[in-house]
C-alpha cells in the first residue's frame, strides 16, 4: 500500500487556519475520499496564532468593528471553489450568547471573554482575545468539516528549514525534534515575522548601552518588554500607527490609569511620550457609522483588464509611475460617485456627463483635475490623495504649546469626520481602497509605501482610541513632536534628540527611545530561519525584499521565477501579499481567493500523486 499523501502547512495563525477551512470546502469535489495527513507546525495555538493569542493583555483591541470581521466566504469573493458562509464575529459572538453554538476553549475558561461577548455588539471593537477565540472556532470547525479520511495532526513547535529537492518529498524540521516530518507539499502561512536591527539600529543600541539608555526597536509591542521606560520620565517615540496606540495603552491604562469623562487620571507610574513620525499625525480614525446607501461599482479603472495590460508589459511597472496613476482614479471615482448619488448639492454637473468626461481623461493629467474642478465647486469635497498623504506639509508653529493644541483640533475634526455620514464619500474611497488591494496583490511588489498609505488611511485606530489619545495629551502625558521627526544621539550628555519639521528649533531629550513600528520582513533582515534558509536554497526575492510566489496560486518561485511545484506561501511576508488573512463581509476578501486558489492546487497536486503512486 502506498503511503498517505501529507500535506504541511507552517503556521497556525488565521491565514493558516483560512487555507484548512478551504481545504475543506474543496476536498469534497477535488480530493474525493482519499486518505491525507495534515501537519499543522506552530509554536502557538492553531487559530489565532500569534499576533491573536490568548496570553496578551485584555486591554488590546482589534482595530475593527466587530461587524467588520469575517473568516468565510460570500459571493463577492472571485474564487473557483465553492463558497461556505459562516458567521462574522459579532454573529458569532450572539450565537454563543444565545447558546446556539460551542464557545470553544478560550470563551468556556475565561470569565473576561463571556463578559466581552455578553455586551458585544456589531459596532464595538472587540479585544484581540476575543477576535483570538473566534479565529479558534472557526479553526475546529474547519478541521471538522474535513472529510473523515483527512487527518489532522497539530505540532506546538517551530520550524527551522524546509529540505527536500523539487521533484521529491520535503522534509520540515522542526525545533527540538531530531527526525524532521516528511511531507509532499508544503505551504508557508507564516503571518508577521521578527527581524534582525539594521544599521541605524544596531548603531542605536550601541549608543544606548554605552550610556545606559533604553532603546527599544521596531517589534510587535505586546512582546515587547516596556518595565524597561521608567515612570515619570521623557520617552521618545517614533512611529505614530497601531504599534504606537498599542504602546499608548499599556504604558497607560497598563499602568493603572483610568478615563472618566473624558479626562484621564494618571496612576503616576506612566512615562511621558513625545511621539513623531514621518506624517507626524496619527493614522485616520476607523469610518464609524453604518454604511449608508449604494456601494460603488468597483472595480472601474483599476480591474482585471488594467492589471493584465500592466503586468503583461516588457518592462516591469514602476508602481508610481505606471499603476499609481489608475490607482488615484479609481479612488477618486469612488468618491464622485458617492458625492454625486449623497450630496448632489455639492456638485455642479449632471452625473452620467461628469463620468463620460472622467473617464475619457487620462489618469493624473490635468484634464481629469479640470473635470473635476468645474463639477466640484468646493475643493474640500475634491479627493486630493497626496494632501492626505502629507497633511503638515509647509506647516510651522511658533511654539509647542501652539501645535500641541492644533494637533488635538486635527484629530478632534477626523473624528467628527469619519463619524459623519454626511462624509459617506469617506467610506466610498475605503471601499476603493479595498478593491484596489486586491488587483495590487497580483503584482510582484508595489513597495512600501503603498501599504503604509493604506494603512494610514482605511486601517488606523478606533475612534475611541483617538478620544483616549487626546485625553493623554490634555493630561500631558502624551506630547506631539510634528512631522519629519529625527532623532540624534548626544555622545558628550549621553541622551537621545528628537526635533521635528513642524516647530522650528523645537529639541526633546530623552534617556528612551521607542521605535513604534513593525519588524522589517525583508530576507536581509528576516529571524526566521525557516525564510533564511528557502533564499539560501535559492528562492527568490523582490526588490522590495519580500519572497517571491506566483500570484495565482502562491507557488514560490526560484530567482529565476521558475515556480517550485512542492512549495506554496501565502501572508504579508510574500510579494501578494493582501490587505488581512480576515475582511469585512461582502468586500471580495482577497486572501480567500488566494487560500481557495492555493487549496485547489495543492488538493489537486496531492490528488495526481495518489494516483501515480498507485
């Protein structure tokens, strides 16, 4: 009898967890019912992973409506494989609620979580715990809805290398096992990674511990050691998304401090954070309120079409002057469409002759801003991308005091905004941002700045964490440094320097520096040995420095672009990469075509095998 087709799959986390539940609503009509083992390889527990875990602090939040959050499939997504709806967090949060479903392990135990869920509903932003807890039933149910001749065993250890040469089974193995699994196929489904300092912060630590500083460095901020930032004192920190809101918390809240009615009453052990950053404002607020009236009809010039013309060119596209250009029409076609259908009044032009025009105007030129202009008579209703990206630009304060309190009156108005319905167009141009992420993710690398922007604007923090944010900074316990913020080290005092472009011949002195910020996933910079050895095999890389797969099915390819026919990887450490392993309802959800398409090839792959080895 020949032996049982294996499958591995390294990393347990949602986007590991996505590829099983489309496993399984594929083996049905792909695999039939043949036998397979699945190895599951992660030091943390399947579901939620790391980044979800359930030993975090309670205090951290999801930067989503619980609403917003979905692990199944819809008939928006474009996959081949069928499609499996199944709950959102909050539906699922209410069946547990209602008794109509297992809470699973981490619910049953826990009498925070039955809490949480207990006063959940769709609008709340629920803690990482729970959205972890939620990611772990929608695990078990995945696995049980295997067919019975798939096994599934889960291995709590880390994997070190993959071997095994491209025509033949590949060996994982695995830390503190001497035999390494064999396995047919394997798929890297390895979420955010650690990395290694680069130059300028291993220059930083040397400083810092020749003086006897604290220098932090870019990591995931609930694994990073903050007993180390003293109370009371100054603490520089450079970064102002999630990882900063994150720090904002636990050296807050985490430290025993309290809101109460808007104000917020210190425990006296905090730090005082002066906080800057290359845009030195926080990212936009999370859209709260429901979404009002008809989506729009996206993609419209940013598709299909537009991607295969640009990918099929000679010449690889330069993302900023090649695919930018559609990208901020298509984006500012969501905005019109909605200001138009919302808010006629604000416009001056007939609908169906303003889109005739803009969509005759090439993208970028002049023409199209003229178009524009002369149907959008007030240029605050006009989408202008780069004044978003850049929001301080020119701007000077005299003193500190000044911007701190114009910083605050920032953030107060994109609250007030991104709460507004009468601003639906906002929401519009997320929805745009969303369709164009998943036309980007078949592209082999848009670069940095894509993702950061995307960030910046359709993914920051809650709405109540920027109220918090200005209560800190009334309590002065937080501190705004401005846009283009450096920091210097002072050999002769010993101390960190932080200045900023926004308040001319502004210093701050710390004896901290914090880098609030992720981990650079590069291969240059990348801990992970499991990576580090794929490129010394000879994967390859994108400029950008991330691995590089086949956007079809997350086949990585050799440097010469030649797919391995034995190894797949899907998640933010490959070049299609997508915007989440989980998305809104009804939005398309990305990386569930790419989990359907990789399942289906790998199903189909262990399928062939079966055969020729019978």
């Amino acid at each position: 009898m020949s032996a049982v087709p294996t499958l591995a799959v390294i990393g347990a986390g949602p986007r590991g967890t996505g590829l099983v539940e489309r496993i399984a609503a594929n083996a049905p009509s792909l695999y039939g019912g043949r036998p397979l083992d699945i190895h599951l390889v992660d030091p943390y527990p399947p579901g939620g992973g790391r980044i979800w875990r359930h030993e975090q602090s309670p205090l951290l939040w999801m930067n989503s409506m619980a609403e917003d959050v979905t692990m199944f499939t819809d008939d928006t997504v474009r996959l081949e494989g069928p499609v499996r709806p199944g709950p959102a967090l909050h539906a699922w949060a209410a069946d547990v609620r209602e008794g109509r479903t297992e809470p699973g392990p981490d619910v049953a135990a826990e009498h925070g979580l039955r809490a949480e869920i207990d006063a959940l509903t769709g609008e709340d932003f629920p803690s990482r715990r729970l959205q972890g807890a939620y990611l772990r039933w929608v695990y078990e149910q995945s696995v049980a809805a295997l067919p019975p001749t798939v096994t599934v065993h889960e291995h709590r250890a880390r994997a070190l290398r993959v071997t095994g040469s491209r025509g033949g089974p590949q060996s994982v193995h695995l830390e503190g096992r001497a035999e390494p699994l064999t396995a047919d196929l394997v798929v890297l489904t390895l979420g955010h990674l650690d990395a290694e300092p680069d130059d300028e912060q291993r220059r930083l630590a040397r400083f810092a511990d020749r003086h006897g500083l604290v220098h932090l460095p870019p990591d995931f901020t609930a694994d990073s050691d903050l007993s180390a930032l003293p109370a009371g004192e100054p603490a520089i920190v450079r970064g102002f998304g999630l990882a900063f809101i994150d720090l904002m918390v636990l050296l807050t809240e985490g430290r025993g401090g309290r809101y109460e009615n808007g104000t917020y009453l210190p425990s006296g052990r905090e730090p005082v954070l002066y906080v800057g950053s290359r845009r030195g404002v926080p990212y936009h607020s999370k859209i709260g309120y429901v979404r009002p009236g008809e989506r729009p009809p996206l993609p419209r010039f940013f598709g299909p079409d537009r991607a295969d013309e640009l990918l099929s060119r000679a010449e690889p596209p330069d993302f900023r002057r090649d695919v930018w250009p559609h990208v901020d029409k298509e984006l500012g076609y969501a905005h019109y469409h909605r200001l138009f259908a919302a808010h006629p009044e604000r416009t001056a032009a007939d609908w169906t002759a303003f889109e005739e025009k803009y969509a005759a105007a090439d993208p970028g030129s002049a023409e199209l801003r003229a178009v524009v202009a002369a149907a959008v008579p007030d240029p605050a209703d006009r989408l202008d991308l780069a004044a978003l990206d850049h929001p301080l630009e020119g701007v000077r304060h005299a003193s500190s005091d000044s911007f701190q309190e114009a910083t605050r009156a920032y953030i107060t108005a994109d609250l007030a905004r991104r709460h507004d319905p009468g601003h639906s167009e906002d929401l519009a141009v997320f929805l745009g941002l969303l369709s164009v992420y998943g036309q980007l993710s078949r592209f082999p690398d848009v670069g940095d700045w894509w993702h950061g922007f995307f960030s910046y604007l359709a993914s920051g923090p809650p709405g109540p964490r920027l109220r918090q944010l200005l209560a800190l900074s009334r309590a002065g316990v937080v501190r705004f440094l401005g846009a283009g913020t450096t920091v210097e080290t002072d050999e002769e005092q010993g101390l960190f320097r932080a200045a900023g472009a926004t308040v001319p011949g502004e210093r701050i002195e710390a004896r901290a520096l914090v880098e609030a910020r992720l981990p650079d996933p590069s291969p240059r910079r990348t801990r992970s040995t499991l990576l580090r050895t794929l490129y010394a095999d000879g994967a390859g890389a994108t400029a950008g420095g991330l691995l590089a797969v086949d956007p079809d099915d997350g086949r990585v390819l050799d440097r010469d672009g030649v797919p391995h026919p034995r190894r797949f990887a899907l998640g933010p450490h490959t070049a299609a990469r997508t915007s989440g392993a989980f998305t809104r309802p009804r939005t398309g959800g990305p990386a569930f075509r790419q989990n359907d398409a990789t399942a289906r090839a790998a199903l189909t792959f262990l399928r062939e095998l079966g055969h020729a080895d019978g």
